[in-house]
C-alpha cells in the first residue's frame, strides 16, 4: 500500500461497484476496500515468477494493458505510472488518467533502471527497448483528460507528451498519525529500496556521521545498501501501516533524498508532528516548507544535490534548527493534503467533466 494504491483506494471508495482491471494483482498485499472488488488481470499475472520478477516483463506491458477489455463502459478512470493511460477504450467513452508520471523507466529516470547498476545484458538490450516504449508511451489519443498528481509531472506531462493536465495532489490519511511532541530518537527512512530512491545517500550519510537510521522498506537495492551501512544504520525491512506510523512519531526527521514525482512520505511524517530532510526538486517542493521561508512555518531542509556531502550538511543544518520546527505546525501543514479533501476534489473533477461530455454527446 504506497501512494498509488492509496490514491486507488479512494477511486473504489468513490464508484464501489466498478471492476479493476490491472497488469498483476497478487492477493492479500492491497486492503480489503480494493481486495473487495472483482478485479480482471492481464496475461502478466499467468506468467512464470511473475510475483517477484513482473520487472522482468516490462517489455510486454503494452501489449498486455492493450488486450484488457474495457468496452461496454460509459466511463473509464486509469490510474497511470507505466502503461494504464494506454488502455483501448471504445468509441463514445471518455477516459480520465490520474496520471503519476509518464513511463519514468524510459524517460527522465533511465539510467537509474538501466545504467552501470544493471547487468550487462540487461544494458545492452534495453536501447531499443526503450525507444520502443518512448514511442508507445507518447501516444495518448486515448485519454481525454490528464490530471496529475503535481505541478512537477505536469510539466513533465507536457514535455512528454505535449498535454496539459490539471493537477490534484494525492491523499494523505492524516488520521493514521498521531504526534507525541516527543524528541526524536533517531532518523528515518521509509522507501521502496529501488535505485532512483537514493537510499543509498541516507545510509552513507548516517554511517558518516554516526547518526542513527532506521530503513523501512524492500527492494532490489537492499543487498547493495546493508554492504555499505555502518553500525548506525538498522534494516527493518517491511512494516505494517500501524508500525510505520509509530516510527514516524518517535523519528528526529525523515530523511528523502529522491527526486519525488509528489512524495506522500514527507506528508505522512508531517502527519506524525516530525520534519523532513528533502531534495529540493520535485513534488516535495510544492507539499514542504523550508527553513528559510521568512513567513510559514518551516517542515523541512532542503539540500540541493543528490550527494553525500549535500546530505551530511543538511543533517547538521537540521540539528542546528531542530528546535524552530513545531509539531503542530507540522500536522496542520499535512491537514491541507487530508484524504477527505482529495475525495472530495476527485468527486468533484470527476463529476464536472462527466457533465461536459455527456452535454457535449446529447448535441
């Protein structure tokens, strides 16, 4: 349950009796509000391995989102990051994509997937790969609506696809957290152990600086970070919602070193009353406020470069400042993201732009 399946959550919430159709669904690692619903898969989820290793089957993803059949409905809303904005719609349907970024593999985050850090084989075939799905992926005459999750992937929307798309940031349960106005005992990382997520600059920095870290997350980076992790930094692997949140609560700041498409994480430790370590690109520009801000009260530091010196600097800056961030302050900055807002912001898009095409379709 990461932000998308959050966002999806809320999709079922608001048409209950609507069917999902996905790429791979493996049972009993969403919530029983999307577990509930009937759920049609693609020719991915019959695969060999294809629980662990669906990565491997990236360059079939087109031709398995194209065989799903979604004719018959009035209405189709995809929630997109790879190739769900592609599905074949029929004639007279109109088709709204909340869209997380475009296919990220092949477009700005390439050589996280596929550079030094792959295998040979793997950077050898991937060029042509990759040149084929760019081309696929910049075809979206099957969407009439693109609505993003940030200002930062409109942009990249546009760029990429030459689309506008309006933008409603995604949903932060804000009630799943509760501050303690505790001190912080340690910093904290909650991340998917892929490579664009830089983990790998919390870990060095920490171990650097001989600062506690607790690493909650799984993913093929894992091996690789633990070999380089000094004694002060500590792996739990997954957690539950309820076990991550009491993280949150106890932690000094989340340290987030990723260039984010919109960065759910720092919200949720601002929910918890705790502050984050951030780049200074991406979404978490629009959802933080930094320390330097001469008006709003400060919930993160940002530091400018994906480096190691950047990150032990930031750290230092943070603990020189530690005191001028405000738990309350913190929770009401993460309340203007709350999941009943974002409900009631899709509810609301969704309806006026059914309203158009169907006035538009009567004519």
């Amino acid at each position: 349950m990461r932000g998308g399946e959050r966002c999806l959550e809320v999709f079922c919430e608001l048409f209950p009796e609507a069917p999902l159709f996905t790429l791979l669904h493996v049972p009993g690692t969403v919530s029983p509000v999307i577990e509930r619903r009937r759920i049609v898969t693609s020719f991915i989820q019959t695969l060999p391995a294809a629980r662990t290793a669906y990565r491997r089957y990236l360059p079939l993803f087109p031709a398995a989102v194209r065989g799903l059949d979604v004719s018959g409905y009035d209405l189709v809303l995809s929630l997109s990051h790879c190739v769900a904005k592609s599905v074949r719609v029929a004639p007279g349907t109109l088709h709204l994509s909340y869209c997380f970024t475009p296919m990220r593999y092949v477009w700005d985050l390439y050589d996280d997937y596929f550079g030094v850090r792959a295998g040979p084989l793997t950077r050898a075939l991937m060029p042509p790969v990759a040149a084929a799905l760019r081309r696929f992926d910049r075809r979206t005459e099957g969407v009439d609506h693109f609505v993003a999750i940030s200002d930062h992937i409109a942009d990249r929307i546009r760029r990429v696809y030459g689309r506008t798309a309006d933008v409603i940031h995604p949903p932060v349960s804000t009630d799943r957290f509760e501050p303690t106005g505790e001190p912080g005992q340690f910093y904290l990382s909650v991340s998917a152990l892929v490579p664009y997520k830089r983990v790998d600059l919390a870990v060095a920095a920490a171990t650097r600086l001989q600062r506690r870290l607790l690493v909650v997350g799984t993913g093929p980076e894992e091996r690789r970070l633990r070999a380089m992790a000094g004694p002060t930094v500590e792996f739990l692997g997954w957690r539950s919602d309820r076990e991550v949140a009491a993280l949150f609560a106890r932690c000094r700041a989340l340290v987030f070193p990723a260039v984010e498409d919109y960065g759910i994480v720092p919200l949720e430790a601002a929910a918890a009353g705790r502050p984050t370590i951030a780049l200074g690109r991406g979404g978490a520009l629009e959802t933080m406020v930094g320390v330097d801000d001469p008006v709003r009260a400060p919930t993160a530091v940002f530091f400018s470069e994906q480096t190691v010196e950047a990150v032990v600097a930031a750290m230092r800056t943070f603990e020189a400042a530690e005191a001028r961030f405000d738990p309350k302050a913190l929770r009401a900055r993460a309340e203007l993201f709350d999941r009943a807002r974002f409900k009631d912001r899709l509810s609301d898009y969704v309806t006026a732009r059914w309203t158009e095409f169907s006035a538009r379709h009567a004519c």
